[in-house]
C-alpha cells in the first residue's frame, strides 16, 4: 500500500547547479521563459541549446515547470558551460538579469499556439512581468496566467493566478502558495456567495497585482515575509478581508461589481 501520508516536500524549480549523487556529476538547470526556446532580442536560446548539444557529453531534459536540464556535466567544464550560455544571452531581459519574480512566475502557451484559449497568456506575462519587476523584481512570490480554465499551468497552485476568462480578459485566483502545497480560489465573498474579478480587463490586471502585493507587504507577519509567504498571509486574513480591502482602494474600487453568475466555481 502507498503511504497516504507521504510528504513530498517543497516544489523545486531545479534551478541552477545540481550535483548528481549518482556519480559526482552536475546537472544544470536552466530557466526559459514560459518554456519558449526562441531566437530573439532577449538571447538565442534555439542556437544555445543546440549548441551546448554538440559540444558537451550531455543528455537533455524538459521539467513540468517548462525549463531545461543539462545533466551529466563534469566539474570541470561547469565554468566553460555557463560562460557559453552567456555568449547566446541567456539569464537577461532588456538587458536586466531575470528577476525572482520573473523566475517564480509563467503561463501556458495560449494564443495562438492552442486552440483552446480564449486570450493571451504566454504572450502577456512576460509584459506583464516587465511591468511588476519594476518594483517588485525582488518578490519570491509566483504569478501563473492561462488562456483558459483548464489551467494548463496551474496557476491555482501559484500565489497570484490570472486565467483567461474572455479575449483579453482575465479572472482572478487567490490562496495558493508558491510552494504548491495550497491552491486558489475565486474571489467569492463567503456571506453573500458573490464573485468578484471575473472579467478583469488586461490593462488592469497588473495595477490590481501591484495593490495585491502593497497590501501583503503593508501588513504581513514577520513569518509571512519569508519567500512565499504571501499565499499563507491571504490564508490567514481571509478572502472577506482580501475583499474589502480591493473595495476600499480607491484604485481598485471601481472594479469591485460583483457578478450573479451560476458557475461551477471548482474550475
Ligand atoms: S490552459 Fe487553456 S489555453 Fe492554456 S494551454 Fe491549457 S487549454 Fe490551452
């Protein structure tokens, strides 16, 4: 019988060096953006790993978070193998290092990749991400965006989630945490059963994450300032607080209309 109880720990992103405890190798691995390897301003990432292929003993792999690892690297070529990625631009955008932020978050292919979509999510969030790091870079929390309510991303199971509920309009999830143990949830008023910001326009959606992010660091508890700690701050004030406080921003307020929508809100 499999142990039901069984903690399968943090999630891990296997970001940069590894050792493998196999045989004393590394495997490195390397964030990409929304799983896009492109050539393009922000580094040619096509060529890199087509290049690092050929010229380093290496077997590839692909993670669930879409990233990639280079595995089987000997110690000795580690500072070769990251001055190559260099060389093709890796680890920068508009010629900024990727920040934590940017490095936590991402989203699914969307339009026009699937067909499914209803919006923009792969396209978005790396602008919405050039919007937020501004001033936020710094922020060990995840944002997730998808194209539509199946997800593919999983950003319920990030500390902000953003899914495609209309052609450039997004709905917002909250109380999931970034380290995946917790997932979000509408913004449904547990009183009056109301939903709130289930047609947020894509201009707005980054204004509405900015005063997300102001109230959290206004009024977190020390234990909450750790690196993901922002999913358990929601948990602890509750979806009512969360709610009356976007009614009361003079930023948000205006959007705070609640829908009578008979939905299945497991979704
Ligand atoms: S979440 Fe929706 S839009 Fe995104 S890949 Fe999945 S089915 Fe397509």
């Amino acid at each position: 019988m499999p142990d039901q109880n069984h903690d399968y720990g943090d999630r891990s992103l296997h970001s940069a060096w590894i050792e493998q405890e196999s045989n004393g190798l590394y495997t490195c691995g390397v964030y990409i953006e929304n799983g896009r390897i492109i050539d393009g301003p922000d580094g040619n990432l096509k060529k890199m790993a087509r290049y690092l292929m050929d010229n380093y003993p290496i077997i590839l792999f692909t993670t669930p978070n879409q990233d990639l690892l280079f595995s089987n690297i000997p110690d000795e070529m580690r500072g070769r193998f990251e001055e190559d990625m260099k060389r093709f631009g890796y680890g920068s955008r508009n010629g900024k290092s990727y920040s934590t932020l940017r490095l936590l978050s991402g989203a699914c292919v969307g339009r026009d990749t699937c067909r499914l979509t209803y919006t923009d999510s792969e396209k978005f969030e790396p602008f919405l991400l050039d919007e937020l790091e501004v001033k936020w870079g710094g922020m060990a929390e995840s944002i997730g965006i998808t194209g539509c309510e199946r997800q593919c991303f999983r950003p319920a199971t990030k500390t902000i989630g953003w899914v495609g509920s209309a052609f450039n309009m997004y709905q917002l999830k909250l109380m999931g945490t970034e380290d995946g143990r917790h997932q979000g949830r509408h913004l449904k008023d547990p009183k009056t059963g109301e939903i709130y910001l289930r047609m947020v326009k894509r201009q707005d959606v980054g204004m509405i994450t900015d005063v997300l992010f102001e109230f959290y660091t206004a009024n977190r508890l020390p234990d909450e300032s750790r690196p993901g700690g922002m999913g358990y701050f929601h948990s602890r004030i509750g979806m009512e607080a969360i709610i009356s406080h976007l009614k009361e921003n003079p930023r948000t307020a205006k959007l705070m209309k609640p829908m009578k929508v008979v939905v299945n809100t497991r979704l």
